[in-house]
C-alpha cells in the first residue's frame, strides 16, 4: 500500500546532482519503515482503547528516532559542505535553553562549488541547488511574515491546540537576534570540539528555534490524542485530525537532527491506518509548518491527493 511516491524527495537533500541517486533512495527506506508501522500497529487498531493507542504511537516515535539514528550511522556523511555529521544528534534529546536551532535565508553551503569568504562570513559563488533555491524562498516568506505581522525582530508562533490552549511554538529570529543566535551557535559547536571558524553567520537570514520541553511535550500529547481518538477509518472524517496533528508534532521535536525523517513515516503510516489510503506529503512540509504558521500550513496541497 505504501510506496516511495508517498515521500517525494525534499529539496534541501538536492544539494549535489552526483549524490541524488542515495537522496532520492531514502524515499524507499521511509516508504519500507512506514509500511511496518501501518502493519504493527494497524492489525489491533480498533480492538484497542485510546489509551493503549497513544502508547502505541509514543512506541512509534522511539523507534523512529532508533530507525533515523541506525540509518545516519551508516551513512558515508553529511552532503556537501559545512560541520562534519555528529549521528549522535539524532538521539540526543533538546535540552532547556539550548534549543534546536535551523538557519533559513541564504545558505551558501547549498551551493554546489560554493568557496568560503572571510569578509561576509559565508559560502558564496559556485551553482545554485534546489536546496538553495528553497531555503532563500523561506527566508523571505519568513521576512515577509514578519514584517506584515509588525514583529520586528522576533516572531513566536502561536499554537493552538485541540482543547483551545494556546501555547508558543517555534520562534523566528532576524536581524540583531539572528546575529546574537549565531554567535551562540559557533559557541556550541566549538565546546562539542567541531571546527565552527565557517560556519555562515552573514546573509541576512532567519533562525528557527524550538519551543521550550513543556510546550512541545503538550503537543505532542495533544497530536497522538487526537490521532487515537479517531476510529472511522473514513479518509474525509480522519484526514482532519490527521492534519492537525501533523502540525503539532512538526513543531515537536525532540532531537536535535533527524525530526522530520523521523516524523514523515509516522505520517503516512498512521494515515494509512485511519483513512486506508497511503497519503502524499508535501516534500516541503517541515518548513511550511514553521515558517508559515499554524493557520497557514494545516491543511497541504498534497492532502487532496490520497490514494
């Protein structure tokens, strides 16, 4: 039932047109890891009470975040340039204060052949990549946002979960912020013994930084109940829940790298135990969440499309 089309490659992987052949191959581990979620977790699905479905779906996100650690750890390392791979990353859970933290904007390490410079403090000639062409689109939607929201530097998303609580979600940084948010990232790379000396700090870009544990903990709670409490098995009633549910645990993580690998499978394979069609994600669907807002980014193109 499920496949790789379910995955279509994200285009910040395509950074390298000599390395898309592994990118777009992981479209068939996640396909695979999300077929053995529908399988276990789907024969009893009915039979079992609420409860015992979310402890079904937190044993769900553990092996996900087992299954991405495997996956990295035998990986031959990150594409292109920048920090070498840390697979520990991806098992190693958030911590209070120092969040997860993505740079979007100009991102000259996404370019192919791309030399550093000192004077701008970033990666600069070389060719152009859907991966840099991406994430220059989000940092001006990230810059749009704000300036229409009057936010200044600084924009929280607001989320609003199922029981009508709001709480704060994913923070967007520029300008001064962003410049203080990068020198605190060097910072951390260089205690965990890394060269950080080019990193890009330059380019004008926006910072994402996670919510803080408790907030994402109600989150997460609130997104596998509402996923457990659905049992209609009828893609119209279940795709709502679905996603809303999806938006709630993008915004979620609970380690520093491999949360949107992690989350996709989770997706589909869930879908596919309520609706009992494979859904189609968006290849961009980690960013719309963050960047757009909740209001924004619930509802995907890509929903409409169940198969």
């Amino acid at each position: 039932m499920i496949t790789p089309e379910c995955f279509p490659t994200p285009h910040l992987a395509l950074r390298d047109p000599a390395q898309e052949h592994r990118v777009k191959q992981f479209a068939e581990e996640q396909a695979r890891f999300a077929e053995a979620i529908r399988v276990r977790i789907g024969a009893d699905w009915r039979d079992l009470s609420p409860s015992r479905r979310v402890e079904a779906l937190r044993y769900t996100l553990r092996m996900a975040t087992e299954w991405r650690y495997s996956l990295a750890a035998e990986s031959p390392g990150r594409l292109g340039v920048g920090i070498p791979l840390d697979v520990e990353r991806f098992r190693t859970r958030i911590r209070d204060g120092q969040p997860r933290i993505d740079r979007i904007g100009y991102s000259g390490r996404l370019r192919l052949g791309a030399r550093w410079d000192e004077a701008t403090r970033t990666y600069v000639g070389g060719e152009s990549t859907p991966a840099h062409e991406i994430m220059l689109r989000y940092g001006q939607a990230a810059h749009e946002r704000m300036d229409a929201a009057g936010a200044g530097d600084v924009l929280t998303n607001l989320v609003t979960l199922p029981n009508g609580r709001q709480v704060e979600g994913t923070t967007l940084m520029r300008g001064e912020q962003a410049q203080r948010i990068a020198a605190e990232l060097v910072a951390r790379v260089a205690a965990r013994g890394q060269d950080a000396s080019r990193m890009e700090t330059g380019g004008d870009p926006v910072y994402l930084a996670t919510a803080d544990e408790h907030a994402r903990a109600l989150m997460v709670n609130h997104a596998l109940a509402l996923l457990a409490a659905d049992t209609s098995l009828d893609p119209d009633h279940a795709l709502p829940a679905i996603q809303a549910a999806r938006y709630l645990l993008v915004e979620a993580p609970q380690m520093y790298k491999g949360h949107d690998a992690c989350l996709r499978p989770q997706i589909v394979g869930i879908g596919a135990i309520l609706t009992g069609r494979a859904l189609i994600l968006e290849q961009d669907m980690d960013l719309r969440c963050l960047v757009y807002g909740q209001a924004a980014a619930t509802e995907m193109p890509a929903d409409s499309v169940l198969r």
